[in-house]
C-alpha cells in the first residue's frame, strides 16, 4: 500500500531505493548550509569584487595590514613549529609510558578546545603580565612576553597544542611493535630507530597536526587580544586590525582583509586535504 | 587502557627527561593558566566572588547566552541529523564537496564569521537597508548574535554523525523498512539508538562553542551592557573596565563549563569507545 502510495506522490522517485528520507534530508542540509554559511561567505567576495582591484589592493595591502599578515602568519608559524616539537613529546609520553594521572592528564590535553577563548586570554595575559606568576619570574631577565609579539605566540601554542598531540597519538599507538624489534635486531640503535622507523612513520600526521595548529592560529583571535597589546605595525594580529575597521565604519577596509584571510584560509583547507590524503596513502602502503 | 608494555623502549634516563619535559610544557600552558582564573577570582576571598556573580550585567549575560545556547544547539542537531542521514546513508555526486563545505566554519576566522553577517544585515550591507525600514534589527542585536553561533557551531553534530553512520551501513534501516516500518519509525527504533552517544558527544562539544563563542559574536554584537552581551563578552567589558576580580569571577563559570564538558566527553569516550566515530578513524 504504502509502496502505490509512493508512486502516487512521486512517481519519479527510484523504485530500488530501499531508504526514505534522502530528500528531506538532503533538503534541509543544503537549505541551511547556504543561509547561514555559503551566501554570507560570498557577500564577502560579491563586496570586495564590487571594490575594483585597485581599491582591494589599496586597503586591503596597506602597511599596517602588511605588518598585522605578518605577525598573524609568522606567529602562527613559529607557534605551530613549538606545538609540533611539544606536541610530539606529549603525544609521545602520553602514548608509550605509565604514570600516575596519565588518563587525566590525556583528557586535559583537550582544555584549550573546551576553555572559551575569553578566559584563555585574560588568563595567559594575567600569567605574563609583569606582576604575574611567570612574568614576574621573566622580569629580571629582561624578558617582556604580555603586551609584545611573543605573547602572541604564547596564546597561539596554547590554542594549538590539542591538534598536533590528537592527530599523532593514534598513529603512535597503531605503529607495529614488530617494526622496531626487526630494527633492533638489525643492530639498530635507539635513536636510529626513532629517526628511520617511528618519524617516517608519523610525519604526514604530524604535518597534518602543525597545519591544523597554524590554521587555527592564524584566524585566532579572542585568546590573542588580550595578551598581544595590539600596537599597531607591532603585536597587532589581522582579525584584530578587521574588528578596528568596523569600528572605523571602514567597510571596505574590513571586507578586503577579511578576503584575504579567508582565500588563505581556502588555501590551507586544501592543503590539509592533500596531506590527509597522503597520509592514507601512506597508511595502505604499509 | 593502559599502554601495553613494549619490547623495545627507551633508557630509563630519556624516559624520565621524556615525561618531565611533557608535564612540564603541560603545566605551563594548561594547569597555570585555570589555576590562574580561579586564583584570580578568588583573590578577594569569597564574597566579592559571589557579588560578581550575581549582579544584573551578568544575569541578563547568562539569560542571553542560555537563550543563544537554545536556539543554536538544537538547530545543529537538527542539521546535524539530516545532513548525516543524507551523506552516510546514500550515494551521490559531490558528496565530498559537501562534507568538505560542512566543515568550512571550522577553518574560518571567528572575526570573519562575524563580519559575513554584517556584511549581509549590517547597516551598509546588502539587505541593512530593507530591513531598517521595515524595523527589523539584526546587527548589534540578539538575532545577529544567535545567528553567528550558529555558523561557527554548524559543523560539530554533522562531522560526530558521518563517519558514525557510515561506518554502521543501512543493512539495519533497510530490515527495518522491509518489515513494513515507515521511515521516521525506522529512524527513531534504529538509528538513534545506535547513535545516540555519539549525538550527544557532538552535541555536547557544540553547546561548549555556543556558551563560549567569542570572536564572532564580538563582531555582532555591539556590546551594549545587559542587552547583547553574552558571557564571554561580559567577561571582556568587566576585564577592560579593570574588574578583574568581577572579570574572573564570571569567567571561572566558563572555566566550569569547559571541565564538565571535559569529563562529560571523556566519560563518553572510555565507556562507550565503541559506540564513538571520533576514535575510529
């Protein structure tokens, strides 16, 4: 019965589709994907299109926005390089030894996913500050990290750190035992192991954890303002320099680096891609 | 599980400066900085703690922020199901192309994700004007404010359900629909009790973002005091005003709000590990 009423109501519909519901579902999906994400996204490239080229390239390239690209981009850069080399170790200890609170201290490892943005900043900043717990142990040395360039770089490691240590643990905790003895037994050393085994092995997930890391850090925001000072063509990251332009009524201004953030960002996706694709690759040839 | 005991490991020596290293950098970057926003919101002792807590600002800040909470949870639910059903459950061209869309918000700016919308609502934007004269206010007001938590939460419940329900097949709905079940019967005595833990995995780190979204909602939010600032950006006015134990105070609620989700999430994770997408791949 049901199945006359189906060819009744949509005669088009494919008789060896056992499943109802693609419709509606995939209806909805898209109905909602393109009201809320894709045709806002695309007021963005619609408004710097209708900016003309000289225009985009006037605001959106200016010196200021140079030095904020650079500090957004180089920080996240050095930030994904530490989170990469850290990560690694955590990931490494986490994965391999026993410790009293290891599993606690795994699951706490995914704070700076769960901490909003908001508090991670004004606590770092609190932290850094010269009178704080570590700035003040900083101070005598001469070292300045609140208010300056390297606390942007402190709230981009920790805003990082999940990604790399979550996607090299479980390729850590899948690699063959076997592979290391048959090293060992070669007369392998230890560190010879880890460079010509375990790194290869770990690479495409550890590069895909620093790109994560970088792309998450180069589009931070709430976590860096606080800490960063935000002097202008100094420790002024580019999402900053957008909110500054709104509140200017510099729409152009705003659209036009944003544009340029988000192609970066378009770029970055990508890539990820490609390296999760490589790292698959990798993970059938063996 | 603890780790299973390997042949091959390093000298005792390298595994201690190993571990050290690790708790080291673990202790700098995440216990210092949560044990600095209770130390901080405490400093006072305990009742300015609790004067913070419970003055007008910051009710109307957690009503707002429940209220956006609500509304966009429920709705990625809501997406989150439909889009899961449609991508893990049948084949088509593209589908790649979608879940590669889907996962769009989480690679973009939280800044940018504002600005879209005030690029599209705002004032100067394509349809400011229309709805000013008709009085309808987005920008600067409530409505901006759930819609961007909406954007920057939309991918959490699909990307939990995919590889979830992709990895269960449709041998169970199709027996279902054989035996004479309709769908949404099928769906709701098959599929979701086969997923109902990895839906409220996702549901539970979408509610995370949507209480403690920041950057967008700064955009769009105009930070009028007590109308259109959620906890977050309450947290940001009473820092910038050098409250600052009124500042921690109200973000030690966050701060709350992060651990139980933590320990929500890892429960979840070690007694229903099998029932989970996120560790089988």
């Amino acid at each position: 019965m049901s199945g006359a009423r189906v060819a009744l109501w949509r005669p088009w519909a494919r008789r060896r589709e056992a499943l109802p519901g693609f419709g509606l579902a995939m209806g909805l999906t898209l109905a909602i994907l393109c009201l809320v994400v894709l045709i806002p996204l695309s007021a963005v490239f619609a408004m710097s299109a209708g900016m003309g080229w000289e225009r985009f390239v006037a605001v959106g390239f200016e010196p200021r926005v140079m030095a904020a690209y650079r500090l957004s981009f180089g920080g996240a850069l050095l930030a994904a390089a530490i989170n990469g080399l850290a990560g690694l170790v955590v990931a490494w200890v986490l994965v391999r030894y026993d410790f009293p609170g290891r599993r606690m201290i795994d699951a706490m490892v995914d704070l700076p996913f769960a901490l909003p943005t908001a508090v991670a900043g004004i606590a770092l900043t609190t932290l850094y500050a010269p009178t704080g717990w570590l700035g003040g142990l900083l101070e005598p040395w001469g070292i300045k990290v609140a208010y300056t360039p390297v606390g942007v770089v402190v709230a981009m490691v920790f805003i990082g750190l999940p990604f790399v240590v979550r996607t090299v643990e479980p390729v850590l905790e899948e690699l063959d035992d076997e592979l290391e003895e048959a090293a060992e037994s070669l007369g392998a050393s230890r560190w010879q192991t880890v460079r010509m085994v375990i790194v290869p092995a770990i690479l495409p997930a550890l590069t895909t954890g620093m790109a994560l890391a970088f792309a998450r850090g180069v589009g931070e925001y709430g976590s860096v303002i606080f800490i960063a000072g935000n002097l202008p063509g100094i420790s002024e990251i580019a999402p900053l320099l957008i909110v500054t332009r709104l509140e200017q009524y510099d729409t152009a201004g705003a659209t036009a680096i944003a544009t340029v953030m988000l192609v970066l960002s378009f770029v970055l996706l990508l890539l990820i891609n490609l390296l999760q694709r490589w790292r698959a690759a990798r993970h059938t040839a063996d | 599980m603890p780790p299973h005991r390997r042949p091959v490991t390093e000298p005792r020596w390298m595994r201690v400066t190993l571990c050290l290293l690790a708790l080291g950098f673990l202790t700098l970057f995440l216990a210092l900085p949560l044990a600095a926003v209770l130390g901080q919101a405490l400093a006072r002792g305990v009742e300015p703690f609790a004067a913070a807590l419970v003055t007008p600002d910051t009710m109307a800040a957690i009503r707002l922020t429940l209220l956006t909470a609500a509304i966009a949870v429920p709705l990625n639910l809501v997406f989150g199901l439909a889009a899961a059903w449609a991508i893990a459950k049948f084949r088509f061209p593209l589908r790649g192309l979608l879940v590669t869309l889907i996962d769009l918000p989480f690679s973009v700016s939280p800044v940018v994700s504002g600005l879209i919308y005030v690029l599209m609502f705002g004032l100067q934007g394509w349809l400011g004007p229309t709805l000013a004269a008709h009085g309808i206010k987005i920008i600067f007001a409530v409505p901006g404010i759930v819609l961007a938590t909406i954007f920057v939460t939309l991918p959490f419940v699909a990307r939990e359900l995919i590889p979830l329900m992709e990895a269960q097949g449709r041998e169970e709905e199709e027996a279902a629909i054989v035996l004479g079940a309709g769908g949404w019967r099928t769906f709701l005595l098959v599929t979701l009790p086969n997923i109902k833990w990895g839906l409220l995995y996702g549901v539970l780190l979408c509610n995370a973002r949507a209480m403690g979204e920041f950057g967008a909602v700064s955009v769009v939010s105009g930070h009028i005091r007590g109308m259109t600032t959620t906890i977050p950006l309450h947290v940001e006015i009473l820092y910038n005003e050098y409250d600052f134990v009124g500042a921690f105070a109200v973000a030690s609620l966050l701060a709350l709000l992060a651990l139980v989700t933590l320990a929500a999430k890892t429960f979840l994770e070690w007694v229903h590990r099998d029932e989970l997408a996120a560790h089988t791949r």
